[in-house]
C-alpha cells in the first residue's frame, strides 16, 4: 500500500508543476499590465468597473481550468497506455512460458 502512495504523489506532483509554473506566469502577466499606465485609468477619471475585472478574472480562471482538465486528460491517456504496455509484457511473459512448457513435453 506504500508504495501505491508514493506513485499516487508523484501523480499529483507531475500535475502540480506545470499548474504552479502556468499560474506564475499568469500573476508576473498580470502584475506587468498592472504597472501600465495606459491601460490602468481612464481618461475621464473614473474607475474601471467591476464587472470587467470580474469578467476578466473569470476567464483567466476558466483558462487555468482548461488547461489543468487538459494535463489531467493526458496524464490518463498516458497511465492507461503504460497500464496496456505492462498487460502486454505480462501476457507474452506467460505465453512464452506455455510453448516452452510444450517443447520440453512438461504440457501438451
């Protein structure tokens, strides 16, 4: 069972890095457009409104969702072939084993 669970968080930790790096690269993004001051006030004084900045921080979150979904999708696709690979090996291990068996008259 140990050993289940130190394959389990190294999962978990291959699907954290590249979340982390994205998420790092998004804040530095996010902090540089901060500093502009073009786009930071406009002309008439005003502040921008609250319903952009939330519409924008949804779809920055929506992004980030996209893109975890996705390295999950493919951290599957690659267990379920590696778990195929393994089944592959097993059986042509035991079928090997089944036609020396009948070579040196052990099985019919």
């Amino acid at each position: 069972m140990n050993g289940f669970r130190s394959r389990h968080c190294q999962g978990c930790l291959q699907l954290q890095i590249p979340f982390l790096l994205i998420l790092s690269i998004s804040l530095l993004f996010g902090s540089v457009s901060a500093d502009d001051p073009s786009t930071s006030t406009p002309k008439n004084g005003d502040k921008p409104s609250s319903g952009s900045v939330a519409l924008k921080a949804v779809i920055v979150l929506l992004g980030v969702a996209s893109v975890v979904g996705f390295c999950v999708f493919l951290f599957r696709i690659w267990q379920k072939k590696k778990r195929e690979e393994q089944h592959a090996r097993l059986l042509k291990l035991f079928q090997d084993d089944d036609e020396l068996e009948v070579e040196l008259g052990i099985r019919d």
